[in-house]
C-alpha cells in the first residue's frame, strides 16, 4: 500500500492484477486498484475532479481527466473516508499511475488539489 498526505487529506492506494480479465497473449493485462480518501482535516470536503497519469513499460502514457470518482462527486466528513475501486488496462506487464484530486473545502468554496501517490501495477510473475 501507498500513501501520501496533502493538506489534511491522506490518500491510500492497494492495487491487484486481475488474471481472469487479462489477455497476456493479446497484451492485455488488467488491474484493479482501492483508493481510501480519509479526511484528517477539519473541513468538510467534496472531490470534484480526478486527473490521471497512467505510463506503462512499452514507453505509452496516457492522461485521464474527468468529473469525481466512479460516477460520483462524494463528500467527505471531518475524520471519515471514501473508499472505491477501479480499474486500469496496459499493454504491457508493467506500469505505474499517479494522479490529483480537485477538492473543494464546502465552507468557503475554497478549491486545492490532493496528490495521488504514485503507485506501481506489476503482474505478479514479474516479482520473481
């Protein structure tokens, strides 16, 4: 797991290769990932936007952007958390992503931006 903290917002990340999605034959391989969203701050925040840095090991980067998380724009309690999960696809066995958050604090409006740490997607096989 991975973490980072970024104005009060911890960010935790576990990832899993998904073999029964994955086509290595056809350079398809498939992960999963679980964010938590735990809000250590004393403000009230609501995720507005994601931005994605995905780079997989045949040298291909892509960038993801779009409104909340998995069709949702959650808000967030003062000591609670978000939990969800998602995917990623690569054409190859390896890659890593990284990313923001646009938070906005509902008190003031206030918007900042929470980093995702970086976090690796390797098929297991490749760890031996």
């Amino acid at each position: 797991m991975v973490t980072a903290i970024t104005q009060g917002i911890k960010i935790s990340v576990e990832t899993g290769y998904q073999d029964h999605n994955s086509n290595p034959e056809n350079d398809h391989f498939m992960f999963a990932y679980r964010i938590n969203i735990e809000n250590l701050s004393d403000y009230s925040i609501q995720l507005m936007r994601r931005q994605w840095f995905i780079f997989d090991s045949n040298g291909t980067q892509k960038e993801v952007e779009g409104e909340g998380v998995v069709g949702l724009q959650p808000v967030i309690q003062p000591g609670e958390s978000h939990a969800y999960i998602s995917g990623c696809h690569l054409n190859s066995d390896m890659g890593s992503m990284s990313g923001t958050y646009l938070m906005q604090r509902l008190a003031d409006g206030t918007e900042f931006t929470v980093d995702i740490p970086e976090f690796n997607l390797i098929v297991p096989y490749r760890l031996n």
